[in-house]
C-alpha cells in the first residue's frame, strides 16, 4: 500500500533540507498551523499518524468535521527542529486543500437541504491524481457522499457507451445502474429498467416537469443530476434525489500559515 505522505515528503525533501542543515538548525521546537479564515476541519488524523511516524508529538488538533475561525490554531505538534522543518510545509498545504474540500462539501450540503432536507450531495471521481484517498475523506467529513469512487464500483452507462455500443444489453446486475440519456426521449426508455437516470443539461423548470413523468415508469427510480453551478443547487435539489458535483474538488484552498518556534 502506498504511503502517500511519504510521496509527498519525497517530492519536497528527496535528498535532504539544504537551508536547515546549511544553517545547523538543531533542537527540539514547536509548530503551530493557524488559519486565516473560517473552516471546516479534515483529515487530522491522517496528518497525525505521519507527525507521529516521524517521532514527533501532536499537542492540538481540530478534530475532523468541527469548524474553525480566523486566528484559530488549527494544528499544533512539537519535537526535533529539522523534521519540523521538513514536514512543515507539506503540512499546511495539505490541510488548505482538504480543509478547503470539506468546507465547500458542507456550503453545498447545508445550501441544498434548505430546499429538500433529503437531498445528497455526491461528489464524482474527478479527483486529482494522487490525492483521491483524502479528497474523497473530506467530503464525507464535509456531509456529503461519492457518486462513484472508481470505475469499479458501480455501472454508469454515459453518453460516451451509448455512442459507441454495437448492440443492446440486457440491462440486469448485481450492482446499481445508472443511465445518462442523450435525450428527453431516451429517458422515459431507460427509465423503467434504470435504478438511477443522471440528467445533464436540463434547467429546473424542464426538471419539474419531466421527473414525475419518469418516476410514473418507476416509482422506485432516483434522479440525479450533474454540471450545475453551485449557486444553482437550490433551486435543483426541490426536484431530484442526489446533486452530482465536482465543485468541492476545485474550491480555493483555506489560507493558513504557519510559525515554528524554539522550544
């Protein structure tokens, strides 16, 4: 199994900290990793287990999904000044990004349960590559779900399959499938042998009218529906069940900062 934050320290320090040895930094010091501005907490723990790897003590942390405020000490770990120095930025960068996909994922949750408090707000597998294991993390703790975490996880028919399909299948398997129509009158087909149908390009007044004319081919079919902006979500969630996005992935990460001092 790969350890990504050892990949990540690879990249960062992979022949050793030039500044801190040419310096002859040494001693024991603390780190402390403060935000400048309001978040949602992520992946703490996974930052632990690699401090505590590293023989380094974790005195204070956020715990996992409660929020933060600006000037609030997030992350807080103390031992030997060059391993401080080492892990410290991977470590900020690390937390702005997963803080970042949490914080957006709840905005997005809490925006669309407003209008349909049992919508679900499903992120894609349009990760970025090296990263999925912790982004898919963040937006659980965030409140939201995955639509599909890889490819083997569930049978999504998309656009592109029904383009180059040769010959019909019969649609029956032990997983859920899920269909993308082309069309308005591709839908109403797949409907009744769909468990779910994922309807792109349809504005919410188009939606309000075609989801309980396709529920009426199967009760039991889920709508969802995907490439909407976020502000938009209000206004989808009164009519579908799941809200698939991409947008927490691609938010802008938390500012933080960091200071490490002698101890």
């Amino acid at each position: 199994m790969i350890d990504f934050f050892d990949l990540y320290l690879s990249e960062d320090c992979p022949y050793g900290d030039e500044t801190t040895e040419f310096l002859g930094i040494e001693g024991k010091g603390r780190l402390r990793i403060k935000s400048r501005e309001h978040g949602v907490a992520a992946c703490m723990d996974d930052l632990e287990a690699f401090y505590k790897k590293n023989g380094l003590e974790v005195v204070n942390m956020v715990k996992n999904g409660a929020e933060f405020n600006p000037n609030d000490v997030i992350f807080e770990a103390q031992g030997d000044l060059p391993t401080l120095f080492k892990l410290w930025r991977i470590s900020q960068t690390f937390l702005s990004l997963v803080c970042s996909i949490a914080s957006s994922t709840r905005f997005a949750v809490e925006l669309a349960r407003k209008s349909n408090p049992d919508i679900m707000i499903a992120t894609s597998r349009k990760t970025h590559p090296g990263f999925r294991k912790y982004e898919l993390k963040a937006v659980k703790i965030g409140g939201g779900d995955h639509h599909r975490n890889s490819l083997s996880d569930s049978i999504l028919i998309t656009q592109n399959h029904l383009d180059v399909m040769e010959r019909q299948v019969k649609l029956k398997a032990m997983r859920k499938i899920e269909i993308e129509p082309r069309t308005r009158e591709e839908a109403y087909e797949s409907a009744p042998v769909a468990d779910m149908l994922l309807l792109d390009h349809y504005s919410p007044q188009e939606l309000e009218s075609l989801v309980p004319e396709l529920r009426a081919l199967n009760p039991d079919l889920e709508i969802a529906v995907g490439g909407i902006d976020i502000s938009m979500i209000p206004e989808y969630a009164k009519h579908v069940d799941v809200i698939v996005t991409t947008a927490p992935y691609y938010s802008k990460p938390l500012d933080l900062t960091s200071r490490i001092r002698r101890m």
